[in-house]
C-alpha cells in the first residue's frame, strides 16, 4: 500500500461541520492570515501538510502509521459527535472518551502546538547560554544526580537544533510530546463537566487552525 501524503491536522471529518452542506465535498470560506485573503474551498485541501506524521524508525526507514492511526481514532469519535449535534441522548463511557481523546489530539496535532515546542526550547535554550556564560561549567567527571528520573534535554541538543539561533524542531522530536501530552489531556476532558452550545440553525461557525485552548473557570 502506498504511503500517504497529504496529513490532515484539522481532520476533514471535523471540518465537514462547518461547510455549507455538512460534508467533506461541501465548500466553505477559508481566511489566511499570511496572505491576508479570503478563498472558497473544500476540507480536502484545508488543513493539510505533506508528510506531517511521518516518523523515522531505528532502521531509518520512515512510516506514516500514526496518520493511520489518527484516521481510526476520528472515525470511532465521529458517530459520537453526531449524537452530540442531535442532543438529547446520554453517552456511554466509551463514546465519552472518543470525543475525549479526539479533542486532545485536535489540541495537539497540529502545527501550533509544533510551534510552542519550539518556542518553549528556545526559551530553554536563551537562559541556558546566559546561565553557561556567568557560571563555569563542572568538571566532565562530576554529573549531578537529577531531580526527577526522566529524559532531558542538554544545552549542546538545543545548540544543535538552532543552528541559526532560532530552534527548529524536526517532527520526530515533537511527536513524542504529542502523543504524551495527548494521553494526559484525554483523561482530563473525560472527567471534565462538559456544557454544549448550538447557535441557531442558519447561522454561520467560525473554527481556527487551532481550535481547542484551555480557559479559566
């Protein structure tokens, strides 16, 4: 089977909502920022990067299961999301945690979360060079016990991935984080109480590049 190309980070699934006849084939007005313009088209074409999922294995072959994977993840929660539109009907623990886990990756699939890992390393990466410039490095022989037993970044990795002074991350660095963050806020939507709003029929939506943040009670 051939690999697939063409990633969606806004499912085309979830974008079918908001065309002008609830499907994938409907049409809907798209806003770039970069370019400050306004175009139609359809959820096929929007939201999309080539090679978005794509991972390099030990072996340095690459595969693009996790698209895959997502696919069947926006397919078990899509029914749900239905019923939820419909109203009036109770959810299962199962259906709750498909639109559970489905919002968590809406959250974190995409290219803004990509961005802030990166702008998160570059901060790391700035206080460090300030840090190594007042404060003399220990001798090679003397490591520190960490803190917390878990995996860390070194300020030569973060010089190795700014070679320009601006950290750019490939994807197989920030797919991990994914995918752990992901596990994570799933749970927390799960236990979360959930309170829906419909406008009213006819009315138009507007949805982001980013669609899910987290906003104080």
């Amino acid at each position: 089977m051939a690999e697939k190309k063409r990633h969606h980070y806004l499912p085309e699934t979830y974008l079918a909502g908001f065309t002008d006849d609830g499907t994938r084939e409907g049409r809907f007005y798209v806003y770039s920022r970069r370019s400050n313009s306004v175009v139609a088209q359809t959820p096929i074409n929007t939201g999309v990067i080539g090679h978005w999922y794509r991972v390099r294995l030990e072996d340095g072959s690459t595969n693009s299961y996790l698209e895959d994977w997502l696919s069947k993840l926006e397919t078990r929660a899509a029914p749900t999301i239905a019923k939820l539109r419909r109203g009036g009907e109770p959810l299962s623990a199962t259906e709750r945690f498909s639109v559970a886990q489905f919002l968590a990756f809406l959250w974190t699939r995409g290219p803004d979360f990509h961005n802030q890992m990166e702008d998160m390393d570059q901060v790391m990466l700035e206080h460090g060079e300030r840090f190594a410039a007042l404060n003399p490095q220990p001798p090679p022989h003397i490591e520190p016990e960490p803190l917390v037993k878990r995996p860390s970044i070194t300020l030569d990795e973060l010089r190795r991935e700014a070679p320009n002074g601006r950290v750019r991350l490939p994807r197989e660095k920030v797919i991990p984080t994914m995918l752990f963050l992901s596990e994570g806020i799933t749970k927390f939507i799960f236990a979360a109480d959930w309170m829906l709003y419909r406008a009213p029929e006819g009315t138009s939506f507007i949805t982001t590049d980013c669609p899910v943040i987290a906003v104080p009670e």
